[in-house]
C-alpha cells in the first residue's frame, strides 16, 4: 500500500507531494529517497544500456536506500549546497536479483560482486555519486562513472588539479558523514554503519 502511494504521488504532476518524515521508520527500512528530499540529482545507469554491462538491469530508475543511508546522504548533501553542488546518483540499492543478472553477464569479481556473497549495494547502504553544481553541469571528476582503469583510483595523483579538487570535496565530505570509499573507484561510497546488514532482496514497484 505505501509503495502504490508513493508511485500514485510520484507521477502527479499537478499537485507537488509533501516531503515524508523519517520520524518512526526504522533505521533499516527501505525508502525512496526522493520522498524526503527534492535536493539530489539521478542518472540511474543500470536502468538504461548506457552503463559498462550494455544491458538494463533494473525495470526501472528508482534510488532506495535504508533509512540511516538516507539520513546520512541528506545530510551530506546540505554541506554540498553550501558549496553551491549537490549529489547525483548513478546507482543507489540494489536488489540481490539484479545482482545475479550483473553476474550472468560479466561474471567477474574485479568488476562485479559475487552475488552469492553479496555486496553493501545489496545492503542498501552503498551508493555510487558525482556532484553537479546547481544547474546539474558535473563536476568533472576525470573519468565517466564505471570506468576501470587507473584514471579512476582515488590515489592516483597524476591529474589536473581541479579534477584532484573535485574528488577532494567529494571524499572528505562523504567520509566526515560516516561514508568509506574504495581505493579503484571515486564514485563509490559505502556507509559505515550498513556494513553488517544483511543482504536483501526488496523490489520497488515500477508504474511505467
């Protein structure tokens, strides 16, 4: 029922829906995140063939988090603005099914999380970001999200300044809200406090 209502208010076009309330949600639930903020950005890759699988493996472009993920990407996000950029997402929660259609077609853990293991996407606690500034121009950050190469490592200092700028703002203030990234991937930020949570299998509803 609340996830027919959310999609019912997401497509109203007349009448702009009311911010929701975290107040009595567990830190563990799942949420839209575009149900309590209207501050982010989205290109949701893997809900389109522009991504390094060359296959849509969503049925649709939709960022869900668990709560706590979500408190924390908010309140990141408010050190952003004052910056004058903010957050876009290119992947959020992933279903541990998809999971398993990523694995099917490139069945490699350099690039790939074994599913039957799992990954933090899996947990609703990872998310893979850019910045824009105010008008949704990115950042540039040196390399397109999901490129594996060097290029992309945060210890690779071989790179104009404000390219080495750019993923300096991003780090620090994704790591000063609890987030960890990965040496191999400027774009992938995992909090902290998700990392015992279990793997899930939660699907949103899709109202194409």
């Amino acid at each position: 029922m609340v996830l027919d209502s959310v999609s019912k208010d997401s497509t109203d076009k007349v009448a702009k829906p009311a911010l929701k309330s975290f107040e009595g949600l567990a830190d563990t639930t799942f949420v839209r995140l575009a149900d309590f903020s209207e501050d982010f950005a989205y290109d949701m890759r893997y809900a389109t063939e522009n991504n390094f699988l060359k296959a849509k493996v969503y049925d649709c472009a939709e960022c869900y988090t668990r709560v706590k993920t979500a408190k924390a990407l908010i309140e990141a996000n408010k050190d952003f603005m004052e910056k004058g950029v903010k957050i876009k997402f290119y992947d959020c929660y992933r279903p541990n099914s998809v999971q398993y259609k990523m694995w099917e077609i490139v069945p490699n853990p350099q690039y790939v999380a074994n599913p039957d293991k799992g990954s933090i996407h899996n947990k609703g606690g990872a998310v893979d970001i850019t910045l824009v500034d105010m008008e949704g121009n990115e950042l540039d950050m040196g390399t397109d999200f999901d490129y594996f190469g060097k290029r992309a490592y945060h210890d690779n200092v071989d790179l104009p300044q404000k390219i080495l700028d750019n993923r300096k703002l991003l780090k620090e203030t994704m790591e000063a809200h609890g987030f960890w990234s990965i040496r191999t991937e400027w774009w992938h930020y995992n909090l902290s406090a998700a990392s015992n949570d279990r793997v899930a299998n939660f699907k949103w509803e899709c109202n194409d």
